[in-house]
C-alpha cells in the first residue's frame, strides 16, 4: 500500500513500505515496534528512508509524515 502526502513547497512524495509482502518480523525495525519506510518526491528531491509505526498508513497525521521526511532530508 502506498501513501501520498503533499509538503508546503508543493512536492508530492509517495510513500511505501518496502518490504510488503514478506513477514511482518522482517519489514520491522529491528528492536523496534517502527517500520521502513521509503518516501519518493515527485520533484528534483532525494528519495529518503523513514521509521514510522505499524499502521502509518492510516494512523499517522500528514503533518506528522511530513515532518519525518524533512528530518530525514536533513540527515
């Protein structure tokens, strides 16, 4: 499943969980209850990697994800 967020500079990033499709233990973030995440720009950005929790895709606000990716971006 896929995730589309739009930040204030109008840049479209689609996010993804890698590792969908394989078991749960493997698509975690070791010693961790977060998953990877890789979120791609739809503009000249670098795609970057996120840990978000088990259900992002529909418990995790925009803002919050938006704020994930710029932290990542800085990294």
């Amino acid at each position: 499943m896929e995730r589309e967020v739009t930040d204030g500079e109008g840049i479209t990033w689609t996010c993804v969980q890698p590792l969908s499709g394989i078991s749960e233990a493997a698509a975690q973030v070791e010693g961790q209850d977060a998953y990877w995440v890789v979120c791609t720009p739809s503009g000249g950005a670098q795609s970057v990697r996120v840990q978000l929790g088990k259900d992002w895709q529909t418990d995790c606000p925009d803002e919050t994800l938006l704020e994930k990716i710029a932290a990542a971006q800085e990294d």
